[in-house]
C-alpha cells in the first residue's frame, strides 16, 4: 500500500481469492485494485451446449425416420389384414354356393397348381393382354382345352369386387353373345377367374389395325353388330335380373373362331330388379370416350347408359376409327362429332372404313350410321331401347326418328375461332393483343 501527501493511496492485491482478508485503514480514502480472474468453466459450458446441439440435429431426424417407417408398416399390416379378412369372408361365400353352381352349371374350381401348369407360370408368352383389373393369359389344361385366365390384381379392392360379381352373375347369364365364365380358383392372395377361350382375342385387336381391318368385310361386321344387340337385349331384358354392363367397349368384345361376338368382363356391371330402372353411384367407373353424359356428371346409370356405349361402339365398328383419336388440323371433332357433322352435310357414308374398298350395303350403312347417332343423344330418355334398336337394323319398313345433336359434341365453328384466335395471338407481339374464342358449353 502506497499513500501520497492528500492521505490518498491505493492498495494492491494479487490473489485468487478475496476470501479471509481484511483491509483496515485509518485514512480517508484508500482505493483498492484487484486483479480480475478469467472464468475458464464459461468456455467448457459453451462446448457442452454445442455439442448437445449437434446430437440433437443427428437423433431427431433418425429418431423420425424410424417413427415414419413404423407407421408405414403398421399400415401395411393393417391393409394386409384388411385383405385377408375380405378373402377369408370371399372364401366362405363361395363356399357356401360353390355346389350350386357345379351342380347346376358347367362350372369347376380348379386348384393353383392345374392354373400354373396351364399357363406355364404366367409366362408373358402366355399373355393374351393387360386388363384394368389384371392380366389375362391363355392356358392348356391337361384335358387339352385351351382357356382364358384372368388373374386379378392381388393390391386392388377392385379386383376383389370384380371377382365377386363376376361369380354372382354366372346364375343368371347363359347367352350365346356372352362369354361363359368356366370356373374360378382362389388361393391364398390369388383370385383367378377362368373363361372359354376366344381364338380370335377381341374386337379391337382387328378393327383398329390397317391390316387385319381388312379381315372383317361389311357382312361379318354387321353381324357382329347384330350379336351385340342380341346380348345386350338378353342383358337389359331377358335375363332373370335386369342387367347393366356399364363397360361396353371394343377390347371387351371377344371373337370366337367363326367371328362370332361375346360379350365380357361383367366386374363393373350392376343388377337391377325387373322395378328398377335408375341407380346413382359415387364411384365412376368405365372407360374414357364410351362413358355417358348422365354418368359423368350425376353418377346415375341405366340401360340407357349401356346404349350410348353401343352407339359409340356401333359408330367404331363402321369406321373403323376410335372415337378419342379422331382428331386432325381438319377435323378436331371425336368419332360422334365427325359423324354427325357428315349426316347433316348429306355425306355420311364417307364415314365407312377406308379398308372396306367401298364393299358394303349402302342401304345397312346409313342404317348403322343413323341408329348410332340415336344412341349417343344427350338425354337419357331419348335413346331408342335395345328392342327398338334390332328393328330399326334389320327392318327396312320400321320409321326411324331423325337424330339430334350428340352429347359432347363441340361444333367445327368453335375450333375454327379458336384456330382464327392462336393467328391472332401469335401476330399480336407487337401490341401484346389477345383475341379470345367464346365459352366452348358441352352439349
């Protein structure tokens, strides 16, 4: 300690610790420095909490992905469980009339091993095509008969809906335009419906191939048309129950050996008691460009919706053209649009399929042509009935009404603006001008 002559000083002190020392002064002002320490734990507590941090950032995210991926497979389980137990109570139901029908009908369960013998094990050479419930292979059994083996998808519900009602409607449909479902084979996931086989494979398999178009003349498809109808008219009327196929399509039109046409997959086809006529469904089903205005829209079906379907169909198997591909720079239109727009300029018959060579009953062509027309009309109520539709094909003195504009048929007027429109665009850089077509409305 120093002090100078005002009594002041200043005390110094080096030391770790203040702790048991005391500081007397008799003098008034004593000013004491003290050497501050450095906290060296700060430093290691900054560390500690670094590194926490950092374990952190590496745990949680695996501790999530771990979480994430039982709760995949606890999913997983429970849907697999879902599945077994709707197999196990397909099982018992089968069972429970599977007599029946072995008594009643032509009809057998085969076992999976006669099935993967048949078909080599499902060898893709086997495979007569892809179905939107599963493949379809063609199989030899021991007997030497050749079949037709759907195996339905083992992931989709709808595949289990489609093996049930298949199976329910082998009661009531024995028709020679319908193809006959021989038997089926359940084990474990598999579900296997067999059919007769076609040898000519389906409708569209020669329609919509330049080549093999050739094959079918005017007569052999006019026959064709002919069993179409007589196996929906069996369908919507004759059956013990009223029946909707619901997707009549070309790819579900099968040719025996003598081009003989059956009627298949009846997985999405509803049954209605002889009182029913309508039916509504939240659940849309069928196939893109045959689907009906009332369907799409309000989800209510009825034979009538089966008749548009055929109408599309009818239009396909005169020109020989599918009704979503009909389109080019000079005819942006669909099938029905096209046709219609050739009925009401006069020229309709230039409708026919090129590969005919103009070989063809001018007369059973415009008669096609116009009933086709009929069938696609907007409103439900003004189709004609199966019935009425045979007359009209094959009774030259029945009258027929004139048809009427077709569902979703968008006038050539309207593409023509909108074409006018894209030159106007593409021309307008300069001023950033846009012209724009009128609100297209489907009708």
């Amino acid at each position: 300690m120093s002090l100078d002559q005002n009594d002041s000083g200043c005390v110094f002190f080096s030391g770790k610790s203040l702790e048991n020392v005391t500081f007397i002064s008799f003098r008034p002002k004593i000013n004491m420095l003290v050497k501050k320490q450095q906290h060296r734990g700060t430093k290691t507590w900054i560390w500690i909490i670094v590194a926490i941090a950092t374990a952190l950032l590496i745990i949680c995210p695996y501790i999530l992905c771990l979480v994430i991926k039982k709760r995949k497979r606890v999913l997983k389980d429970k849907r697999r469980k879902i599945m077994e137990t709707e197999m196990q109570n397909l099982t018992s139901e089968i069972s429970t009339s599977i007599q029946d029908l072995e008594d009643g009908y032509d009809f057998k369960v085969f076992n999976y091993a006669s099935i993967m013998e048949a078909t080599e094990n499902f060898s893709s050479e086997n495979m007569l095509g892809q179905g939107g419930f599963g493949p379809v292979y063609k199989g030899i059994m021991p007997s030497g008969k050749e079949v037709a083996v759907k195996r339905l998808s083992k992931t989709s519900s709808q595949g289990i809906i489609e093996f049930k009602n298949e199976l329910k409607l082998i009661w009531e449909l024995q028709h020679m335009n319908l193809v006959q479902l021989m038997g089926c084979c359940i084990h474990e996931q598999e579900r296997i419906l067999i059919y007769e086989y076609m040898s000519n494979k389906s409708l569209d398999f020669f329609l919509f191939d330049s080549t093999r178009s050739k094959l079918l003349n005017w007569q052999k498809r006019f026959n064709i048309i002919e069993g179409i109808c007589q196996g929906l008219l069996y369908l919507h009327k004759y059956s013990r129950l009223k029946i909707i196929h619901r997707d009549l399509k070309a790819s579900n039109i099968l040719l025996d050996e003598n081009i003989n046409p059956k009627i298949s997959d009846f997985g999405m086809a509803r049954m209605f008691t002889p009182q029913e006529s309508t039916a509504n469904t939240n659940r849309i089903v069928g196939t893109y460009g045959y689907m009906f205005p009332e369907y799409v829209m309000e989800g209510v079906f009825s034979t009538k919706s089966d008749v548009y379907s055929f109408g599309v169909l009818l239009l396909e198997i005169v020109s020989g053209r599918r009704n979503n591909s009909f389109y080019d720079a000079e005819h942006p239109l669909n099938l029905v649009g096209h046709a219609w727009e050739l009925w009401n300029d006069g020229v309709y018959l230039q409708l026919m399929d090129p590969s005919l060579n103009d070989m063809f009953d001018p007369d059973e062509a415009e008669r096609c042509i116009h009933v086709g027309l009929l069938c696609v009309e907007h409103h439900a109520k003004d189709r004609p009935n199966m019935s009425d539709i045979i007359s009209m094909l094959t009774n030259k003195s029945v009258a027929v009404a004139l048809p009427r504009r077709p569902a979703f048929y968008f006038g050539k007027h309207i593409f023509e603006e909108e074409r006018i429109s894209k030159s106007v665009e593409s021309n307008a850089d300069s001023t950033k001008e846009i012209s724009t077509s009128p609100e297209v409305e489907a009708m």
